[in-house]
C-alpha cells in the first residue's frame, strides 16, 4: 500500500534572485538533520534521513536544494560520514538567512581541543579542486534589515579551495551590509588555499561588512597550514568580535598578515603561529578605536616567524601590530622572530598596554625588537626580554609615550651592534617613564639611553653593567640619579631615530632655533593662560548655563540634566546617571583611587562620580570606572594643583598650570587654594599613604 501525504505550507517572506527564501524566524529554532555520505548515490527529495549510505545525500549541495524546497525549519544541521569528498556537490555553495551546521560523521577522532555534539569525529575531507567552498553574502538586491546568518563548521579538513573574485575567501566569504552574521569554526583544518586577486581580503576566510555592526567570528580547535599565493592575509575580519582560541597558524605564507582583525574586538588564547612568512606588515594586526574593548592575548606562541622584506627604521614590520586600541598580553612567548618587532603599539590616543608574564627572546629585527611602542600608555610586569637583536632598543623602543611603568622585568644579553651604549631600552619623548625593581645584566656599559624623556628608576640591579641610564639631550631622571651619566658624557653622534647622520653642529644649531621657538611660545602661552585663567574663574564664579545662546538658571537639585554645565556648579551640582539613561543634577561625590565601586558614569575629573566611582581618563573617555578597569597610572607620588583662588573639591585643582592643592575650609564645600610644600616622590598604593596635598598615580595590579 503506497500512502501519499498532501503538505501544505504557509510562509511569509520575500524570495530573492538567487532563489533564497528570507523568512521569519521563531524564538524556538526547530533543527533539522540531514545526512551526507559521499559512498551514496541516492539522487531522490527524501535522501538524507538516515546516516545509511545508500539513504544519506550525496552531497551538502543536494542537502540545500531539498532544504530549501521542503523542509523550512529554523535550522540546518549537515552530518557528513567519514571519507573525503570532491568538490562536486560541495564547493561554490550560497546559503543566507539560515542556521546551518556542517560537521563530521560519527565515529572517528577530531582535530583536538573542542567537544561538540558529534561524538568524537573523524576528519571530514573536502578537497575543493580549486574552487571556493562556501558564500554566505548578503544578496545584492533588496535590503533584508533583522536578518541573521549563522554558520557553524565542525570537524571538516579543507584543501585546495581557491577564490579569483575581489574580495578572496577560498573557504568562506561573508560579505553583507543590512543583515547580520555569526560564523562559528571548531576543529577544522585549512590547507593550501589561495585567494589570488584577494588583495585587500582574507586569502583563506574574508568577513566583511559595511555595517557597523560587528560579526561574531569564533575559531576553536583549527590548524591553519600552507595557505599560500597571491593572497594578501589568511583572514580578514571587520568589523568583527572575534575569539581565536587553541588554533595553530604554521608554515603559510602570505603577502601581508596571518590574521587582520578590524574594528571591534578580538580576543587570541593558547594559540601558536610558528614557522610563517608575510613579505611585509604583520602576522597579527588589531584595529580599533573602541577602548573598551581591548585586544586581549594569554598563553600564545609566536615563534620562527620571519618578514621577507622588512620595513625601514620605525615601520611596521612586526609580529603583532596593535593600532587605535587598548590591549593585554599575558604569559605568552616570542621567540626566534626574524626581521620584525614582537609587539608594536601605534596609539595616537591615550590609550593603555599592558604586558604581564611574557618572554621576549632571541628575535631579530630593527628597532624594538622586543617592544615597539608608540604613544599612549604602556605597563610591562614580571616579563623577560632576552638576546634580542636590532638597530636601537633591542628590548624596547619607546616613542612618545604618555605614561610607562616597567615592573619587577630582566632585560639581559643585548649588547650593542652599531652605536655603543644603551641598546637594551632606548627612549625617545616618552612622558613619565618609571622602571622599578627590573634586572638588567649583559647589556654593554649603559642599559637605557634617555633622549628628551623623564626617567624614575628605583631598585633596579645591573649584573655586572657599569651604568643604568644614559642621559641624552633633555633627558630627566629621578631615583637611582648616581647610576646616570650627565649630558656632558653623552656621545654627540649617538644616532636621533629623526636624523641619524645628526652632527655636532646641527645639534648647536638646532639648541639656537629649539630656544627661540621656546622664548616665542612662553610669551604666547602666557597670553593664553591669563585668558584661560580668566574662563577658569569666571566658569567656577558664575552659575548660569548657555542655554540656546543665551545664559538661562542652571537646574535644580534632582532636575534632569544632559552635562555638568546644566547644573549649579556653585553650590558642587554635577550631572549624575542615576539610572540606565537618567541623568538628574546632584551633590558631587568622589572615592580615592583604590575604593572599590559598581557604577559607571561620564565625568569631569571625577566631580560627577559618586563614592563608589573613580574618574578615568586615560583612555580619552572620561568615565567613571571600577578600580579594576583603570589603565595604567605612574607609580610615584605626584602634586597636580593661585594662591586665593576659589575651588569646588579637593579632585578639582585650583589652577592647572601650578603646582598647588586645596585645604577644606570646615562646614563648606569651599575654600582657598594654599602653596604646596616639595612632593615627596615617595612609592606609594593608595591616596591614604601621600600626604594631604599629594595624589597616588598608581598602578593597582
């Protein structure tokens, strides 16, 4: 007896040209299994239902076509039997507006490191004979807003694939603008892919987006091996939040980068890149201008990486190329890197790095072979930097730094090549430089040379090394001042990263103009600063807000307010977030540096931050933070603060251009600016160890 069943099926959505349906989706997503076995010849639009080979599907592309023509559920799961598969059937597939699985067959082993639903799995091998494997772009015409493409690759080996289009992806292409991506990858294998007109994308995989809103991006238990050719990087992501965990990158070999994450954020763990070629840039790259979401590195291993043509002096040959965001590296490991820097740091905001637990050894490059750090914030703890080869700071290079704290490190077997002293760390225009409890040992006669930078160095031992720091033109240093040599023992031809061939003439010269430029803007800046002074007063003297142009009465106590300004700084009123998206004006309220807090809101040096806040603004934000989310602060006692001058709280400094604090005037919130005694300069944890007129810049690890 033959039964025949008459479905009826009612959908809602649009079918675009490529015969894809968009249609809504339920919360419950109702998965759907079908299983693939290349042994089957099963052609029919009921293969699939079992994981029998003469009752499985042949391929993943007939899976799709009866998929789509039958079985609309929420999602797709793909079971592959064990073996390897042509490229027929499985390669140049198209899905949107869909959650699909695609994994191994039971029984076997994976790649190792991740557990999913499949049972222990075999390797699954597609060998794409030159073709693309996957396309999961948003399609051209129409515009499909709140749709969300999930992929998830499980256990499959990919070889051979190969992109001639613009925007490459051998394996799988992402490209969208309205809808939303999530592409998930555990224990896959990637081997000699290309992507030779993939200039500016990924070789291997390419995600990218014209939306501002990122693509979630997870790579698990992966090996990325001999992808090579005209490719310009293996992955491209951006923007993206991508998770790269226990993967291995060896032996490819590519123009540009391993791994180039934009906007967004990217988080690496327990992963090695060993044995990879690029002919220029980076082997990893992180691009981003949001800072509260650092690129975050723990437990990795860069190792016999070389760049074939590498960058001149300063440029960006290196293995991890840190730009525009806030980062964290911890107990990771590079060695044995050739012709490029193991971390470069390009932050033209003020924006922190923090190094913890990290060995930097045996590399070989130009400057900085260790640490190439540029602007921003940096923090290094208990790390090593060891036989490191290069041009200037075999260790570190530090240009233009706002705030370096080096703690509790060894700097060891670096001597120098080409200009004498003080190769192991070379600084140039960095801005409170403290080195602390570091070792360093076997580094020729000078371990530091200080170029224009301000030095505290404090506990620091030298093994065998005659001095520590070797003072450059304007060079200041604090501390251990009897491990310094004075300016008048500095080689005048010790090379300037801005003039190398500089002479002892064009350094007279240059002094001559450097002081008249310096007479000009004194006279200039004092000219501004009684002006500034004057909008200082009469800001803290006047009430009144702008308001449409014109000055209106500020906003009571518990009033809605949108800034500061809009409240009766007079009486210590400060625009508060009292709420997720309510701000009310309220008495300003502050806590020390270390007390711990929960709320967060923004601020104006910490006026706005009630007791259980801290104002940080050392990412440019201006929020009030957690303790634990400060950046790094310099390590020493500091006095921040006319004489008779009005002021609000003590966090609010009579002037800015001076070196006063605020005494309390008792039963008011106001008072009179004093003269500050000489700091102490003493180290110090927290604002109760610094006298009253003192503040703790601190790093609290």
């Amino acid at each position: 007896m033959i039964i025949k069943y008459s479905i009826i099926l009612n959908i809602s959505g649009k079918v675009y040209s490529n015969n894809i349906i968009n249609i809504e989706k339920n919360v419950n997503v109702n998965i759907k299994t079908f299983y693939v076995d290349y042994r089957s010849n099963n052609q029919s639009s009921f293969c699939g239902e079992s994981p029998l080979p003469n009752q499985s599907c042949q391929s993943i592309q007939r899976v799709l076509d009866i998929y789509k023509q039958f079985h609309f559920a929420d999602g797709l799961k793909i079971v592959m039997a064990n073996g390897t598969y042509n490229s027929s059937g499985n390669s140049e597939l198209s899905v949107f507006d869909i959650d699909l699985t695609i994994g191994g067959g039971e029984g076997g082993q994976n790649s190792g490191g991740v557990d999913d639903d499949f049972g222990g799995l075999k390797w699954v091998q597609i060998d794409l004979g030159g073709k693309q494997f996957i396309n999961m772009s948003e399609p051209k015409d129409g515009k499909p807003e709140g749709i969300y493409t999930r992929l998830t690759l499980n256990n499959l080996l990919f070889r051979n694939g190969y992109a001639s289009g613009e925007f490459g992806g051998a394996v799988v292409l992402s490209s969208h603008l309205h809808s939303k991506i999530s592409l998930t990858i555990n224990n896959c294998t990637f081997i000699n892919n290309t992507a030779e007109f993939g200039e500016h994308w990924g070789g291997v995989i390419t995600i990218r987006s014209s939306s501002i809103v990122p693509v979630n991006f997870t790579l698990r238990g992966c090996l990325f091996q001999e992808n090579n050719g005209n490719s310009r990087q293996v992955i491209f992501a951006d923007p993206s939040n991508t998770v790269i965990e226990n993967c291995n990158f060896s032996n490819n070999k590519v123009s540009n980068f391993i791994v180039n994450i934009g906007f967004g954020s990217i988080v690496i763990k327990k992963s090695r890149f060993i044995d990879n070629i690029i002919e220029k840039g980076s082997f990893v790259k992180a691009f981003s201008n949001n800072g509260f979401k650092p690129a975050v590195i723990i437990g990795c291993r860069f190792i016999n990486n070389s760049v074939s043509s590498p960058a001149p002096f300063n440029g960006m040959s290196t293995v991890f190329y840190i730009w525009q965001t806030s980062s964290v590296f911890t107990n990771n490991l590079f060695r044995s890197n050739v012709n490029c820097s193991q971390i470069h740091f390009d932050n033209t905001i003020v924006i922190s790095t923090r190094i913890y637990n990290s060995t930097f050894s045996e590399n070989i490059g130009n400057s900085g072979v260790g640490i190439y750090s540029r602007y921003g914030t940096l923090f290094i703890a208990n790390s090593t930097f060891n036989n490191n080869t290069g041009y200037l700071g075999n260790h570190l290079y530090i240009d233009g730094a706002k705030k370096v704290s080096i703690l509790n490190s060894s700097f060891s077997n670096s001597p120098p090549l080409n200009f004498g002293d003080g190769q192991s760390i070379y600084l140039f225009y960095a801005k409170n430089v403290s080195i602390t409890h570091s070792s360093f040992s076997k580094n020729g006669d000078i371990n530091i040379y200080c170029y224009a930078s301000h030095v505290f160095t404090q506990n620091n031992t030298m093994g065998g090394d005659s001095k520590l720091v070797k003072c450059g033109v304007n060079c200041h240093v604090r501390g251990q001042q009897e491990d310094c040599l004075n300016k008048a023992d500095s080689s005048d031809n010790y090379p300037n990263p801005n003039d190398k061939q500089s002479t002892y003439g064009i350094l007279v010269m240059s002094i001559v103009i450097l002081v008249s430029l310096i007479i000009v803007m004194v006279v200039i800046y004092i000219r501004l600063k009684k002006r500034n002074y004057n909008r200082l007063r009469t800001y803290l003297l006047s009430p009144y807000r702008c308001l449409i142009g014109t000055c209106q009465q500020p906003v009571k106590q518990g009033g809605s307010c949108e800034y500061t300004f809009d409240c009766n700084h007079m009486e210590g009123d400060y625009c508060v977030e009292t709420d997720p998206g309510v701000k009310v004006c309220l008495p300003a309220n502050f806590g020390y540096f270390n007390e711990e807090c929960t709320r967060q809101s923004y601020c104006i040096l910490g006026l706005e931050c009630n007791t259980d806040n801290i104002c940080d603004v050392d990412n440019g934000t201006s929020l009030c933070v957690p303790q634990p989310n400060l950046n790094p602060h310099f390590g020493i006692c500091k006095i921040t603060t006319e004489v008779s001058d009005p002021y609000i709280t003590t966090r609010t400094t009579c002037d800015f251009f001076k070196n006063q604090y605020c005494i309390i005037t008792n039963g008011t919130s106001f008072g009179k600016c004093t003269n500050s005694p000489e700091p102490t300069y003493r180290l110090c944890n927290r604002r109760e160890e610094c006298n009253h007129y003192e503040f703790c810049l601190c790093d609290f690890q």
